[in-house]
C-alpha cells in the first residue's frame, strides 16, 4: 500500500511535536491510508546555526541562502550572513568572513542531510509527500521539494495549512515543484486529494481549497465545501514518529505536549489576526480534552502541555468544568501536570477560577492587549487577570502590539498613565508583570488589511525575513498574500519609546504597600524600594467595602451599588461615583469613564 509522508521543518520548534501533523496522521489512518511524519527539524538541528531562535527568519538563514544562490541573490547573501554576525559575533568572537564561509559550509551540510534520507526512502511506496506552511515551513520545503523531485519527478507533492486562498496560490507560482496547495482546515482536504490519486480518473476539482496545476495553468478547486473535523469525538493526535525520532533521550524532560481545545476562534473581531481563515468555530467537551491529556501522559510519560488554542476560555462553565477535571486528574493518576496557555482576560473570570488555574497546573499564560485591535478584553479583566495570575504563581507574558491603525499619541500617554494601575504586580521575583512590546503587522488575512488603502499599504514596507530573500518574492500587492509587513518607523515611536523607559522604572523600583487596620479609617501606606511615598486614610464602611467587593471580580455601577446600599441603605449613586472617583484618583481601583469595570488595584 502506498502511503502519505508528512514532512516537519524548521523553524519549528523540536521540542514540540506538530499538532496539525500528528492528527492529520490519525485521521489518515483512520481512513485507511498508512501516513509517517518525518521530523526534519530534528535531523536539521546539530547544524543549524539558530535552529533554536524564536525570530523565524534567523532560524532559517542557510535556507533563504539555497534560495539566493538559485536566483543569484548576492545582495540577500550578504545580508544573511551579515545577520549572523551580528547575532553571534558577540559571543563567538569571529568577523564577517567566518560567518560567510559558515553559511556555505551549513548549506552543503543541509544537502548532505536532504540526499541521505531521500535516499533511504522508496518513493514507488509513497503516493504523497506532503510539507507545512506553518511558520514559513514552506520555505525549506521548496528546496525539499525540489530535491524530491529530482530523484522521483512523478512523486506527488503537497504544501498545506495557509490561511487564505491567494496565499496557496501564490505558494504555488513562487515553486513549480508543488503539485498541490491547500488552505484552511486540512483533514477532509488531504483526504479527498489521496483519494483522487489513488483513482483511475482523477477530478482534482471535487477536492475542496485546493489548488492544482492542469495543462501548465494553475487551478482552484470549484468548492470550498467540506466536512470538518468532529471535535465532539475527537482522536487523540499520533505523536510516535516524534517519539521515535527525537535524539536525545535525557532532554524529554523538554517536550512540550501540544493539546488543541478547539478549531477557529469564539470571538473572530481581532482587526490583527490572521489565522483563522477556512476554520470553522468549534470547541471539545473537557472531558473530551482531559482523557487526550491522560492517554498521553500515560503514553508517552510527558505532563507538559500547551494549549495551542488562541483562548483557552469558551466559557465560565467549560473553563470551570475543565479545571475541576483536570485537578480530579492530578489526584486520582498522580500526574504532575504543567500546562501553558493562551487566554484572553474577560469580565467574567473570577479570582477563585485563577485560583483553580493554579491547583490544575497552570504555569504560563499568554496574552495581547490593546482596545482598538477590537480584542474582547478590557483593562479591567487585566488587572484581574494580572493580579490573581501573580498571585497564584501563574507567569503572565502579556503582548502589546504597537502602531494599531487609528492610534493616537494620546492613546499612548493614557496607556503610559495606566501604568501607575499596574505598579504593585512588578516584582524583581521569578512572578512578576512582564509587557512584550510588539508592532503591528499586516498581511491580506487581517481585517487591518482591508481598512487601507493603496497609499497606506504601500507604507507597510518591512519584513526582515523578504529583506534577505530574492526580490521577486515580495513584489506588489501580493506580497501581502505570503508575509506580514510592518511600518519601517511605528505611528508614535516617541511615545512608545517613553512607555517603554516608564516600564522599566517600574520594573527596577519595586512597588510595595502596609495596611494599618484601625477604629475607623484604614491606613494605606504606599513604598518605593522601601522608602515611604505616601499615606492615604481609606473610610472603614465606605472606601474598604467598595475594594473589598471589588477585589476578587469586576463589578458594574449597577451591582457595585446594590451591594454597597445593602450595607448601608442611605448610600446612593452620587455617593458611590464620589468614592469611586477618589479611590481612582489615588490609584486603588480603575473603572472605566463610565464608573463601569470596576476592580482593586490591591488585594
């Protein structure tokens, strides 16, 4: 029997295995079609110079130079191995030239990797060869492919996993030795096109987001229409061939499990996002999720997991019905569960839930901020989830995109005075408050993209990563289709600049505070590195009762106030707006404009 040969390159990451890969191979077997990953990042590493660099375009250096050399790229040539001399100089010691002759000495020892395994495989057994977009994978996979064909010009070959049509398409024009593209979700797409192989005729067009050449001429398939994935009878991802493969036995400690709790996105508004074109919204039961979790711990005897959704959180009573298994788990089989995640803070999360996150074995926890990006978090439900995330030893990295269309140098220097909110969650401790400061970047997938015009377009003139590659790989408006651009110089560097410098003094002057109970009143001293700032006297049965309700929730005007009149019947909106305004002024407590979103700076 023929099989399918999925194949995993750099840049991705070799201590996770791939999770698009790993259950494309348990749907095909499913379906009765023997399917291998082939871990080519693992085999590439020993010799990649910054195999291990999270920038993409570093890790992939010597394979954007095969490219120069095939297109006679002098200029990208240089400026690839300028790059990793500016990289590694400091800490090697060597001048450009070594670095020069690195990057040529690298690119025979990627060639000699490439023929050795092409070597070992026979090709009348495999009726596919298929590669990932995923990360700009595509990019080593032309040379792979190219090497493929060489040896086996009949071979089938298959790059899947963009996210729009005209990006498949112009993958498809950048290499000729991709027979096929895919995009959008890939299971039942991989299956209908193995199945058209496999027949006497074959209609490439019943195979839906597919493109395909005919008589020279590059095609798309008729329908976008297809079954998806049932996420309800969800099967557990093959991870053997990482397993099997990776090299060094005493560094599984390193792995990192990825767990996909759901397909697409509950919210889909983000202006900035690109990556759920051709998903459809669907999300696992937590007992669905929990069991794949055990059988793989069980398995493979990993307990690191990351969740490689882009929001954990589908709602309070799947989060909370998650948590209670996966603590019920730890319990019952003794598993010392990690888990990372991706989470977008909401009003609806309480302290008690971050709480939980902890007891579950949450120990990262990602996310990006900024109102205009249309994100459905407020600066209310960060601070919660900062506050609780840092008490509870939850590390938060917390993303803040740059130069969004229609920000102000006002929208900074209000982001800039928020700050001050935030000053008590920077520590100098392992747990600590931590922004990475990224800038905007546009590709034809965001709805950014279609809010500009030709002229703004034009403006989103950088990308490391085409800046090395020949020239015809980001010419006119298609370079949109294969790369995000961004801006040579962000909208309002200055004020972003200061943001930036105001962090750091956060982060160097640590912010502490001492509550004096007394008769009456509440003392609230403030400190800076130990040395006293300021002393606020806080009213026992007003301004403690309104941080104390607001300390484990977000409160709206409308329930803050029934509370507040519960205890003390006389007090009324007027009241409550006057303390809010205070507590605000002296930076206790936020609410927004409207005295909405209300929560405790303190705990």
């Amino acid at each position: 029997m023929q099989k399918i040969l999925l194949n995993y390159l750099p840049p991705s990451d070799i201590y996770t295995p791939s999770a698009a890969l790993s259950i494309l191979k348990s749907f095909m077997l499913e379906h009765d079609f023997d399917t291998d990953i082939k871990y080519w990042n693992l085999l590439f590493k020993p010799v990649l110079p910054l195999q291990d660099s999270d920038e993409i375009e570093e890790a992939i250096i010597p394979f954007v130079s095969i490219l120069n050399d095939q297109f006679t790229n002098d200029e990208g040539n240089d400026k690839a191995a300028q790059l990793l001399h500016s990289l590694l100089s400091e800490s090697e010691q060597h001048d450009l030239i070594y670095y020069k002759k690195l990057l040529i000495s690298t690119k025979k020892d990627i060639f000699r990797i490439i023929n050795k395994e092409l070597s070992q495989l026979n090709f009348s057994d495999i009726l596919l060869f298929g590669v990932s977009s995923k990360f700009h994978q595509w990019i080593p996979g032309m040379i792979l492919c190219q090497e493929v064909k060489k040896i086996s010009p009949n071979t089938a070959t298959v790059v899947g996993g963009f996210g729009s049509v005209q990006s498949a398409v112009e993958a498809m024009k950048m290499n000729p030795d991709f027979d096929f593209a895919t995009w959008g979700e890939g299971e039942y797409p991989l299956l209908e096109l193995s199945k058209q192989l496999k027949a006497s005729e074959q209609d490439f067009n019943e195979v839906p987001r597919l493109i395909f050449r005919e008589n020279g001429k590059i095609q798309i398939s008729t329908t976008n229409r297809s079954e998806y994935l049932d996420m309800q009878d969800y099967m557990i991802p093959n991870y053997d061939d990482y397993f099997e493969n990776y090299p060094v036995t005493e560094e599984k400690y390193k792995i990192v499990i990825p767990i996909n709790s759901s397909r697409a996105c509950s919210w889909n508004k983000c202006k900035f996002c690109d990556y759920n074109r051709g998903y459809k919204y669907r999300a696992r039961t937590a007992e669905c999720i929990i069991s794949e979790v055990e059988q793989i711990a069980r398995k493979h005897k990993s307990a690191c997991f990351s969740f490689v959704d882009n929001d954990i959180y589908v709602n309070p009573e799947h989060f909370e019905h998650l948590l209670d298994l996966m603590i019920e788990s730890i319990n019952k089989h003794n598993f010392d569960y990690e888990f990372w995640a991706e989470m977008i803070p909401n009003e609806k999360l309480t302290a008690p839930t971050l709480k939980k996150m902890q007891q579950a074995g949450f120990s990262q926890i990602f996310d990006t901020l900024l109102e205009k990006m249309a994100k459905s978090n407020t600066f209310s439900s960060n601070i919660l989830f900062l506050k609780f995330s840092l008490k509870n030893e939850i590390y938060p990295l917390v993303n803040i995109i740059k130069g969004v269309l229609g920000e102000t140098a006002g929208d900074v220097i209000e982001s800039m005075a928020n700050l001050y909110f935030l000053r008590f969650f920077y520590n100098k401790e392992e747990y600590s408050l931590y922004h990475e400061y990224v800038t905007l970047v546009v590709s034809n997938m965001t709805k950014y993209y279609t809010m500009l015009s030709a002229e703004q377009r034009a403006e989103y003139n950088t990308n490391k990563l085409t800046d090395m590659l020949p020239r015809h790989f980001s010419e006119g408006d298609s370079r949109f289709s294969l790369f995000r651009w961004q801006k040579q110089k962000v909208d309002n560097h200055k004020q972003w600049a200061a943001i930036q410098l105001k962090e750091e003094y956060y982060a160097e002057n640590i912010h502490t505070y001492k509550i004096n109970e007394q008769e009456a009143i509440i003392e609230f001293t403030e400190f800076v590195n130990d040395k006293h700032t300021a002393t606020y006297k806080l009213d026992k049965e007003t301004d403690w009762q309104i941080l104390k309700l607001a300390n484990e929730q977000i409160m709206s005007f409308e329930d803050m106030l029934s509370q507040m009149q519960t205890l003390k019947p006389d007090f009324n909106s007027e009241d409550l707006k006057k303390h809010l305004s205070r507590l605000k002024e002296i930076h206790l407590l936020y609410c927004d404009k409207n005295f909405s979103g209300i929560i405790s700076v303190i705990g």
